[in-house]
C-alpha cells in the first residue's frame, strides 16, 4: 500500500493592500497545491477571518451547484488567477498560484470551496474575474 502524504492547502490572503515585490524565485515557492485530508478527501484551509461569515451568509450553498459545473469554472478561474500572479497583476491580493488539474476528481465539496474562494476574493478585494458569476457573491 502506497504511503500518502496528507496535507491541507492553505490559502493566504492579504490584510492588507500594500504591493510586494516577489522574485521569480519566491514566486515558485508560492503555489497552493491540493492535497488530500485525513479522511482521504481533498480538501483546503482558507486563513482570512471574514472566509467563514462570508460561506455561511453570502454565498450560494452547495445545492446550488452541480461538480461539473464547479470543475468547468474552476478550470477557468485558476488559468486566469495563475496568469495574473504570474504576471504581478494584483500582487497587493494575489500572493500564490494555484496547482489544478482539472482531470482530478477532487469531489463536489472541494470544488465548491475552491470556487467559493474566487467569490470571496470578488466580494472582499473587488477582484473581478472573467470566470466568475457576478450572482455568485450574493446569497438569494
């Protein structure tokens, strides 16, 4: 049986907005990968204290969604996060990129969370992406 190294993505965003200056180098050190729970579940940990007031009041809930709608806007929004960290557009809020293959099945609830991310950062920063539903920040 293969050992499985369990680990929790943990995404950082900023408190506040000054810019930092990254090197190429620093920038490979900082990619969120997933990885996979105790439980066996993919998962993440997002550190910002307003992400739990913002899953629990403003965003949609899970039913809402379907996994392959989830995965299909993943796609989408990870390529277009990873291209503006590696273009230093939006530095003061975008601190990492992001490792996604979209051949994974990382499962409904981490699909969820992870979009749910790209919303947070939309209502938080303002952040506006391609991929995003402007309906999905405001909860019905």
């Amino acid at each position: 049986m293969k050992n499985l190294v369990f680990l929790i993505i943990i995404i950082l965003l900023p408190f506040n907005c000054l810019a930092q200056d990254k090197s190429k180098k620093d920038k490979e050190k900082s990619e969120m990968k997933p990885s996979k729970n105790d439980d066996g579940e993919w998962d993440l940990t997002v550190i910002d204290t307003q992400f739990d007031y913002f899953m629990n009041a403003v965003a949609k809930p899970i039913s809402q969604y379907s996994e392959s709608y989830l995965k299909t806007k993943n796609t989408i929004l990870v390529n277009e996060w990873n291209s503006y960290y590696f273009s230093g557009r939006y530095r003061n809020i975008i601190e990492s990129s992001i490792d996604y293959d979209p051949k994974e099945n990382y499962g409904i609830k981490f699909e969820y969370k992870l979009y749910q991310v790209f919303a947070y950062v939309n209502w938080k920063y303002g952040l506006r992406m391609s991929g995003l539903s402007g309906s999905d920040t405001t909860r019905y």
